[in-house]
C-alpha cells in the first residue's frame, strides 16, 4: 500500500465538510456519517485530532526477465 495523503482535521465535522463521503464509507447514507464515526469513536478519541489517509494498493513488482 502507498499512501498519497495524510490530512489532519479538529473534528469529525471538519473532515466531513472537506472530504467526499462516498470516498470514506462507499455503502453509508452521507448524513449517518457523523452519528456512525462517533459510535466508533467516542468524544476523547475524537478530540485528538482526525488523522484520514488516502492510499492506494500498491501493484506486485513485475518478475525478473
């Protein structure tokens, strides 16, 4: 894996407001975001800081000729 991005945000809503939903949770209506993140991480995990990474699968090397 590479990763291209890493962008820090104060909050959940801050990401929310900067970032593609669809790109974070592809299945989830857009407006259960927020509500779905706080379940998973509570108020003291959210106030360290937003840390989302954009990366990409990197592919196998090609074999040797």
């Amino acid at each position: 894996m590479i990763v291209q991005r890493i962008t820090p945000y104060p909050s959940f809503e801050d990401l929310l407001s900067s970032e593609d939903t669809a790109r974070i949770d592809p299945d989830g209506p857009p407006d259960e975001l927020l509500a779905d993140l706080r379940r998973v991480y509570p108020p003291a995990k959210e106030a360290l800081g937003v840390l989302p990474s954009r990366s990409i699968t990197a592919l196998p090397a090609a074999p040797w000729r």
